[in-house]
C-alpha cells in the first residue's frame, strides 16, 4: 500500500492518489461512507459515487480508518472548500475534540 502522505524535494507534503473509505459526519444526518481520490495531511478529495455531499463551506467530521495515520482512526474536523461534479475536495481544521 502506498503512503498516504509523501514529501517533495521542497518538503512540503504531496496528495497520494489511494482509494480508501472514510466515514463523514454532517450535523442532523446518519455518517456516510466515502471513498477517496487524493489525500494529504491537511485534505482529501471525497468522491460523490451519488451520495449526498456536504455544500460549499459545510464544515463537518471525516473519520480516516486506523492506517492511515496511526494505530487508531483519527476523526478530524473538515470544511469543504471546492465542488465538482466527481466529488468535494475538503480541508482538515484539526482533529475533533
């Protein structure tokens, strides 16, 4: 499996294009499951497959699974910042307290 969050010669950190499912909580409604396109340390790319998305400046929780960034899943607060037809893409505020 591939890295989930790589580094360029510049250090700064690059999105790797993985697959995996993470689970998004929006206020008032049951957690979905999302697959992914690109992620990094601080978004991801959510991909619509259908589903109903959160809206543009929506901020909810994303739910990564346990390998991807330690031995536990870690829920993050996220706010989507882009929309397209494929999917949302979502910036990390933080994890959730």
């Amino acid at each position: 499996m591939s890295e989930v969050q790589n580094t360029n010669e510049s250090g700064k950190s690059s999105s790797s294009h993985i697959s995996i499912d993470v689970v998004v909580a929006m206020r008032g409604r049951t957690p979905v499951t999302f697959k992914t396109g690109h992620i990094s340390g601080d978004s991801v790319f959510l991909l619509s497959n259908g589903l109903e998305m959160p809206k543009l400046g929506e901020e909810f929780t994303v739910t990564l699974p346990e390998f991807v960034s330690t031995k536990d899943s870690v829920a993050k607060r996220a706010v989507v910042r882009h929309s397209t037809t494929e999917g949302i893409a979502v910036e990390f505020l933080g994890l959730l307290d």
